[in-house]
C-alpha cells in the first residue's frame, strides 16, 4: 500500500518510479513527518530491505527535493537534513541531540526586513533556532 502511494506520488512529481526510489519514497513518507540526513535514510533503507548505495540515496534526496516532495534544510558546515513536511515552519535545532523539531510557521513573527526596493519580494522566511542542554 505504502509502495502504491510512493509510486503515485512520484509520478504525479514527474519522477520515473525506480524500485530504488519507490522504496525510498516508501520509507520516508509513510505518514509520519521526518527530518533525515543521508546517512539517516541509508540506515533506514538497510532495515527496510531496500538495495540501494549511497551515491542513490544522494541524488534520489536531490531529485525529490527539487521535485518540491522535500524541504532541505542546511546546517553550519553544510550539513542537510531533508524534511518531509514542506508547508511553511520553521525549525529547533537541538544540538546535543543532533536532532531537528519543526516549529509551525505562526509561531515565529520575523520584523524589521529591510527594504528591498521595486521589483523584489520576500519569498519565504527559514527561522533555525539552535539550542543546547546547560
């Protein structure tokens, strides 16, 4: 069933449903919202009894987010976690956790932007707020 739903899915994002990226899609969008690294997935896909090397955990992360299915979500240093809830939110770092918590978007109030003169809108607004245990 969840296999089904993957395979709609990533044909209806106008990606071709590989065994290798049903199995992926399968894992991470099984209902439950994820933020996941790579390494995160390719342990999940170990467990799942899904095949696939690192380098196609990569690209198929690549590929679903800029498919707009994921949200990436770049740390300091270039670290990414891929977030599977891409409605507008921002995000708790907990750095001695090494874990991401999603803060809904009404949650945050960003003032004080600068004017950015004719012809330039603000997309979208990415709050990260880190935090660490005394």
């Amino acid at each position: 069933m969840v296999r089904e739903i993957a395979e709609k899915m990533l044909l209806k994002a106008g990606l071709r449903p590989t065994s290798q990226r049903v199995g992926l899609a399968a894992i991470l969008f099984d209902g439950a919202d994820k933020h996941v690294t790579p390494d995160d997935v390719m342990r999940l896909a170990q467990e799942s009894g899904v095949e696939v090397s690192v380098a196609t955990v990569y690209n198929t992360l690549g590929q679903l987010a800029a498919a707009g299915l994921l949200r990436r979500v770049t740390l300091d240093g270039g670290r990414t976690f891929f977030d599977t809830n891409t409605a507008s939110h921002h995000h708790l770092f907990l750095e001695d956790e090494d874990r991401l918590v999603d803060i809904p978007g009404d949650a945050i109030q960003v003032t004080g932007l600068p004017d950015l003169g004719d012809g330039v809108r603000v997309k979208s607004v990415d709050v990260l707020v880190r935090v660490e245990r005394r």
